[in-house]
C-alpha cells in the first residue's frame, strides 16, 4: 500500500496517494455537552475506502489521546503509512520523556507529545505514547510527524538547545526556539524507541528547524522557516546571518543506524522573509 501524509498547519492539508485518509481537528470540542472541560483537546479521524472515490468512503475512526485534556490541540499533525498512524499534540502538557511515560503528570505546559497507533482489520489501537528524549515547557513535540515503514520523525519546533548535528548535547538550552528533530524506530515486537535526537548544522535561536518534516526509507528532510543565512543553492555559507527568516532545509540519511547531514538547501534566489522550508516532501532520491 502507498503512502499518505496529511499534515495540518494553519488548515493547510499535504495528501500523498494511498487508499485511506487521515484528517483532524485539532481544536475538536467533542463531546460537545462538556465542551468547558474538553475545549480544544484534539481528534483526529480515519477513513478508509478502496477504490479511493468519494461515494465509497466507509465510515471511520474517531480517535482520541490516551489522555485527552483542554488545550492538547492533537491532531495538529498526522502522518499514516499502511497499517501504522502517529498523531501530534505539541500542546501536550506531560513531563515525561521517552516511550511509554507518564501521560498524567501535566507539569510541563505545551512540551507536546505523540501518538502513534497500528490496525488490525478496520480497528484502530494505540500503541504507543511518545515524548521527547528532553521534554521541556514549550518544546512543542509533535508539531510535524513523518511515517516510513518502521520509523517515524517528530519535530519539536520550540526545542531550545544550542547543540547541533546527531546526538549532541539536549541539555543544552541557549537557543531560544531552534527547534529539534527525533528519529524512533520500532522492533519486532512492536515497541518503539529513539534511534537520534537531530539538530541543523548551524543550529540558531529563532530558526524553528522542524517547522516541517518529511521521511522516506534513509533519508529524511527538515525544514526550518524562519533559518537566517544568506546563502543560496546547495551547502552554502550557514553562517552569514544576514537575511532573517529567509528558511533553510536540511537533509540527513541513515547508514545502518547512524544518521547524518548530507545536505543544506536553500532557495537559488534567497530573500528576506521567504520562509523557505515552510513545506517540505522527499521521495526515493528527489527532495523538494
């Protein structure tokens, strides 16, 4: 089965050819008789259909976080490939990192999470709540996500470390909203976990890498909207700062399990406030 991605950001929608869809509603009040309580927690719902036409949808799956809560704005972001779906809520408020935490303690505000769920038949299940390695208030975990087989890419488009390539330090909190990226890969048994913890290469306050994200096999494409170099084209000067908010995407590929930056793009007619990197796609060895 192909692969489909629907990414919401401001009701924009990116589909990619598959006979099932994804939507959400990341500000979905439901039910509505507690609308006070459940304002703006976030759905998301799944269709199928086969053949892909409009008089043959089937009804779908309404889903919901395992720990639904006012303001969580899941479904702000959907990747689905096969039988495997993962959903964001960057507005998530648990402080627990890694896979499989405590979704209930909400003492870190908008650091964000995600959700990821498998199909058997026509049934959808979750199978695992995801967090970041560094989870912090205002990383925003979960604004971007990306499936490709047994690997899915989040962004945190407010992570704050000044750390940069693969691995570096998360501790690290000196760049204000630089924005990060994290590859979790999945087992034989089902469970996931964190194979790297991305940064661009000339990681910047403000740059928000991970604004958007793409992922197919070994590579992965980051966009980050609001990076600041003056460069154009491929592999130019990153560290001439002197076009604000001109965007920048980065692409990484997989060697075994080691991940690592083989590309800087950036627009050949760079521009203040062109905000290239706002939407980012890769296929097979074609990035755009």
């Amino acid at each position: 089965m192909a692969r489909f991605r629907a990414a919401m950001r401001m009701n924009r929608y990116v589909p990619k050819e598959n006979p099932s869809m994804n939507t959400s509603v990341p500000r979905a009040d439901v039910p509505a008789r507690m609308f006070r309580r459940h304002r703006m927690t976030g759905a998301a719902l799944l269709l199928c259909a086969m053949p892909l036409t409009a008089a043959d949808f089937e009804s779908g799956s309404f889903i919901k976080a395992s720990n639904t809560d006012a303001g969580d704005t899941f479904g702000t972001s959907i990747a689905l490939e096969d039988e495997t779906a993962a959903i964001g809520a960057p507005m998530e408020d648990s402080a627990a990192t890694g896979v499989g935490g405590n979704q209930l303690d909400d003492s870190a505000s908008a650091s964000g999470a995600v959700y990821v769920l498998s199909r058997t038949a026509e049934a959808w299940s979750q199978q695992a709540y995801i967090k970041a390695s560094n989870t912090n208030p205002g990383d925003l975990f979960g604004e971007a996500v990306a499936v490709s087989g047994d690997t899915l890419a989040v962004t945190a488009l407010g992570e704050d470390s000044a750390a940069t390539g693969v691995d570096g330090n998360q501790d690290d909190n000196a760049a204000l909203s630089a924005g990060a990226a994290y590859v979790f890969t999945r087992g034989g048994a089902g469970n996931w976990s964190q194979q790297a913890y991305i940064k661009a290469s000339n990681t910047g306050s403000g740059d928000q890498f991970g604004f958007s994200v793409d992922l197919d096999g070994e590579l992965l494409i980051v966009g980050a909207s609001e990076e600041d170099s003056a460069a154009t084209g491929v592999d130019g000067n990153a560290a001439d700062d002197s076009a604000n908010d001109a965007g920048a995407a980065y692409v990484f590929e997989r060697t075994g399990t080691e991940w690592s930056q083989v590309a800087y793009l950036k627009a050949s007619n760079t521009g203040p406030g062109d905000v290239f990197g706002w939407s980012v796609a890769v296929s097979g060895d074609t990035v755009a």
